[in-house]
C-alpha cells in the first residue's frame, strides 16, 4: 500500500524520532498556491481598513470525528514516545490537554517531527494521509519561508479570513463533525501567527498557535 508524506511520518515513530531530512518534492516548483476557495464577505462590525485573504482548502474530510477517549489513549499509551506515564509529565501533560480540547491549530513553520504532538495528541493521527495534498510541490518550502500559514480546523468550517490592523480575522461555522486544513498567503513576518477566530455567531474560539 502506498503511503503519503505524512503516513510514512506515523509509521516511523518509535521512541522521540529525529527531525527527518528536507522534504524534496519531485514537481514542478511554483511560486503561487493555487486557490480553491475565496474569502469575499468583510467581516461584520470591522472598524478598521480590512484587506480580504484568499485561502486554499487544501485538505476538506467532512464525515471525519475525532477517536473516541478510550481508542485515543489506548493508541498514545501503546506509543513507546506518551506511554510509561509521560503523558502525566510535562510537558506532555499541557499539549495533551490543549490539543485534545482546541478545535483550530496553527503552523507557520513546517517539520514532520515538531508535527508529531498536534497530530497524535489530537487525535488526527486517523486521518493523516488526508493531509499530503497539503506538502504537494514548494509548499513546504514556502511554510517555512514564512510566506504561508496553515490551519487545521476541527468541527469548523471556513468563512472568510481578512487582515485587519495587524491580525488575521478568521471567521469559521461550527459543524457537528469535519476535519479541514487551509493555507493562506501570510501578509506579516511574526514568529507567532497573529489570528483571532470568531464563529459565525460573533463567539471567539480559542486555538493553539505555535510550533512545537
């Protein structure tokens, strides 16, 4: 069976696996992400001048659920890198909890090993194949360039995204269940992605941003 990127990823942990090779991607290079879907409404109420962002989904499964508790811990305690009670250690502990109970997580850098905690930890280590189309050709050259920010959004739906004084706004509709990735075009250069998500109903949802 043929195995993506990120498959090849999960089927190489075995203890605190090393940071892998530069990923070298046998297409075309180009220096434009192609865009399946645009953010065109302005977000509600925005006081200050807005600029639109165009975003691609490059990964959309909306039948995807996260594993049930007792499946999730039984996969993590079986993986020789959380079992033997370090997910109780820091700071296991806190990624544990953040990404079990965040619905949206951002990266601004690219590395299949510093992806091993958001993957496993929030239990989209069963769909991990679904996101290769996002690492196709230069994107992940361009992630770490910083010319590109991805998103992974769970239970959620994109809107629209616009930047807005100096943070993105980034609107999502709850959904009962779903699993998408987007990648959007950055229009700063911070180490930590400046984000505020919103829902549809004007309620702000907490997310993890970092790299970890």
């Amino acid at each position: 069976m043929k195995l993506g990127v990120m498959g090849i990823a999960i089927l190489g942990l075995s203890g605190c696996p090393e940071a892998p090779p530069a990923i070298l991607s046998n297409q075309a290079s180009s220096s434009t992400i192609p865009v399946s879907q645009t953010a065109i409404a302005p977000m509600p109420g925005a006081e200050t001048e807005t600029q639109v962002v165009s975003f691609d989904v490059c990964s959309d499964l909306p039948d995807w659920e996260r594993p049930d508790t007792d499946t999730q811990k039984t996969t993590l305690t079986s993986n020789p890198r959380y079992g033997n009670g370090l997910l109780d250690e820091e700071p296991l502990h806190s990624l544990s909890e953040k990404f079990w109970n965040e619905s949206i997580i951002t990266f601004t850098t690219y590395g299949l090993s510093a992806r091993t905690e958001p993957i496993y930890l929030s239990g989209i280590w069963t769909a991990v194949e679904a996101l290769d189309p996002c690492y196709e050709g230069d994107r992940p050259e361009a992630i770490n360039q910083g010319q590109l920010a991805e998103v992974w959004l769970i239970g959620h739906r994109v809107v629209t995204i616009e930047w807005s004084g100096d943070q993105y706004q980034i609107v999502v509709e709850p959904t009962q269940q779903g699993l998408q990735s987007i990648q959007f075009q950055r229009l700063e250069a911070n180490e930590t992605l400046p984000i505020v998500v919103i829902e549809t109903n004007g309620a702000e949802v907490a997310f993890a941003s970092g790299d970890w």
